[in-house]
C-alpha cells in the first residue's frame, strides 16, 4: 500500500516500462473483480486521430451549462497528471489519486501472476477512472476519450448512449495500420450494437469501412456535411462564430472563444450528440446551455495564446492533420508577422512531412529536445528542414527564454509539437511571461 501521492504516482508512471499491450482481457477481468463500475455509468465515447480532447470539452461544457455533473477520462494531461480524470473541468485531488491507487494495486499484483500479465500504466489510469465515476463520485454523465485506436483500447469495454469518431488521419502508423482504411477499421471499433456513432470523417474510404462497420453493428450513423452541417464561418480574434444546422435545428452565430476552423468540426459533433440525447429523453439541455457551454469552453495547449504582448501561441500539433489545421490558422490569422515556430516530436510521427509543412509558414524554425523516451532528438529534426533559417538545441528553457526575451512587436513565437513537451513546456513559458509582465 502506498501512504503518499508521490509513491502513488511513481508506482502509475512505473507500468509504461510494460509499453503498450493492446486488448481487453486485462481490463475485464479488472472490472470484474470490481463489481463491473462501467457497466453502472451513463457514457459517451470519443475516438479519433485528432480533435478528442476538444470534442470532450464542448460536450462537457455544454451539459455542465446545463446543470449536468460531468465526469471526464482523457489523455495525455497537459497541465497535471490528476486531469486526466476530472469532474466539471476540476482535476480529481491527490487524496483521491492515492485511493484510487491502492484500491487498484492489489488487482495489478494479481493480474501480474496470470497469463494475461500485469496491466499498463494507460489499463491502471482507466481502472481508477471507472471505479471512481461510479463508487467515488457519481456523476450524470462521463466522456470517456480513446487512448490509441479504439477496438482494443482499454476503454472499449464501456456500453456508450453514443460515441464519436471525430476524424482519420495517419498517426500511429506502427500500431493501426498504414492505410485509412486500416485505421479506420481500429477507431471504427468502438461502434457498438444499435449505439448511434458521430462522425466528421471525410476521407472516402476510411468513411466507407466506418459505414459498414455501423451497419453491421445495425448502428445509426450520423455524418459531418450530410446530416449536420457548418454555414456563415468567421473567425474572430480570439475563437470563432457561425451557424450549425443539424436535422432538427438550425443555431445561428454559435460562438466558441477557442481558435480554429477544424474547431467547429468538433462543436458540431458535440451539438449533434446532446442534441440526439436530449431528444432519446436522457437528458434535457436548452439551447442556452448549448450557448453558454461553447463560449466557455477551453481546452489547453490547442492554439493557446498565451500572451498577446509578446505573441506567443501554444500549440499541440503532434502529427500530419494536426499540423496541417496549424499551418492554416498561421496562414489566415499571422501572414502579416514574422513567425518564429519552435518544434519538439516524437520519433515515430511522420516527421518529414511534419516539418515541411511548417517550413512554409515559419520565417524562422527551431528545434528542440526534451526528456521523454520517444522524443526525437533536435539536430535529428534539424536535418529534415529545408528552411534557411532553422536552428537546434537541446536546452529548451533557456533558449525560449531567450527568445521571447527578444520577440519584436511584429512577429509571433509558436511553440508547438508533441503534447508531452507541451505539457512540460507550459508552466515553464508561462511562469516567464508572467514574471516578464510583471517587470514591465
């Protein structure tokens, strides 16, 4: 047993030696052993290559603005790892992280001694997630968001009112396939029988194996561009407005304070998914909720500005589709400024294709290193850029405060790349700029 949340933590992060071991067996007999928690909660699934964590946050902001307690489960944490299982946006408490530990490692020891071998750190964390929504703090609803995959990710053995594949891009190549359709067939997974599935997928064949997979399933299917759809799109300074017509509604000037075309996309979905909600009489959200929930909405690290005076943007895009959505809001918002891009990523992305996108937009490319098994080493990323003016380091810190230090009035610093480095990089650039802000 453990007696403090280090120990607890230390013991979590411990199980990634054991990478990742696709499959459900392990999680079951887990569920099993603890009275099966899934099978007590009200779900929605949220699967996909990009847009996740953002569909998860307009859901969860539009039911809480509708007096809902939402649970939520999500990966990886940007700001502390106790995030990853949240209640109305609030990390869970370190007490709690305790608890839920020991009541897990017990089963973890167990499990270690059969055939199906010890669980992974992402089994652990998703264990802990469905033990506590439904013994610890009962929620009205939880939004379970798909670690890798879908088919055998650990949270496929939930029973969902509906889930959402949000789109199909090819990221995590090594794991789910090499092709659309391939991947497809994995995030298409976690359709379950007569459960409606959500989708804003648009390429051609990974939609087709989708259709089938929710046919077979006898599962509705509802399409982004077909049965609901974005009109009137502006951006604005900070987030965006248009109208959503779905096959029920039309709501005109929606507007959401997070920054992205792609973002409304994901909004869509959402809308879409507690609109059929509501009328399958689960739950019952105005659309003033609806409203109030997407204006409030804010998802960390996703085209974050963190400081207007100097610009600096934070950024999550960790493969092709999302630096692509990267390099077109630049493009629009910053084609006037000079844009500095700072670029960390992991070894196995598609990383040559990565940096050449972001050197047609950036006048300036950096590339760093950070300590974490997978990342990619900066001169390694340096040798794929065509820029005329890039540059690598391994000290990260240093060099971005040395660079904002220096940014001019005319140009945009854009840290982006691997979630990990900015989960490690946030509290890092914004404890600079504060301390910048207040010495001005």
């Amino acid at each position: 047993m453990f007696t403090t949340y280090k120990e607890a933590l230390e013991w979590i992060h411990g199980r990634l030696r054991l990478g990742i071991k696709p499959g459900l067996k392990r999680m079951e007999w887990m569920m099993d052993k603890l009275g099966s928690p899934e099978k007590k909660l009200k779900a929605v699934h949220i699967g996909g290559t990009n847009g996740k964590g953002s569909c998860v946050t307009f859901l969860r902001s539009i039911f809480q603005a509708g007096g809902y307690t939402v649970g939520t489960f999500t990966s990886p944490y940007i700001e502390q790892f106790n995030e990853r299982i949240s209640v109305n946006g609030r990390p869970i408490s370190d007490q709690e992280i305790l608890d839920l530990t020991n009541i897990i490692l017990p089963l973890a020891n167990q499990l270690e001694e059969t055939e199906l071998g010890g669980p992974t750190e992402f089994e652990v964390i998703t264990a802990m997630s469905f033990y506590y929504f439904a013994n610890v703090k009962k929620v009205d609803l939880v939004l379970y968001e798909v670690g890798l995959g879908g088919r055998f990710d650990s949270t496929n053995i939930i029973h969902p009112l509906a889930s959402i594949i949000t789109n199909i891009g090819l990221d995590h190549t090594n794991i789910l396939g090499t092709t659309y359709e391939e991947i497809a067939f994995e995030k298409a997974g976690i359709i379950k029988e007569k459960t409606p599935i959500f989708t804003a997928v648009k390429h051609p064949g990974a939609i087709n194996v989708i259709e089938q997979q929710a046919a077979k399933m006898e599962a509705p299917i509802y399409r982004f561009n077909k049965n609901f759809t974005i009109l009137d799109h502006t951006s604005l300074p900070k987030g965006e407005v248009f109208t959503l017509q779905t096959e029920t509604k039309m709501l005109e000037k929606l507007e959401i304070s997070m920054i992205g075309r792609h973002q409304t996309e994901n909004v869509a979905l959402a809308v879409s998914v507690a609109d059929y909600l509501n009328q399958a009489n689960y739950f019952n959200v105005s659309e003033q909720s609806i409203r109030e929930g997407l204006k409030m909405s804010y998802w960390p690290g996703r085209f974050e500005i963190l400081s207007d005076q100097p610009l600096v943007i934070m950024d999550g895009a960790h493969n092709q589709e999302g630096v692509q959505a990267l390099v077109e809001e630049l493009t629009s918002r910053y084609s006037d400024r000079f844009i500095h891009v700072v670029f960390a990523a992991l070894k196995d992305k598609k990383l040559d294709e990565m940096i050449a996108n972001l050197d047609k937009v950036a006048d300036q490319i950096s590339f760093v290193s950070f300590d974490f098994p997978r990342a990619a080493k900066a001169d390694e990323l340096l040798k794929m850029s065509q820029s005329k003016n890039k540059k690598a380091t391994s000290n990260w810190p240093s060099y971005l405060k040395e660079v904002i230090e220096k940014l001019q009035k005319d140009s945009v610093l854009v840290i982006t790349g691997s979630l990990y480095f900015i989960s490690e990089a946030k509290p890092t650039v914004c404890k600079y700029l504060k301390s910048k802000t207040i010495s001005l």
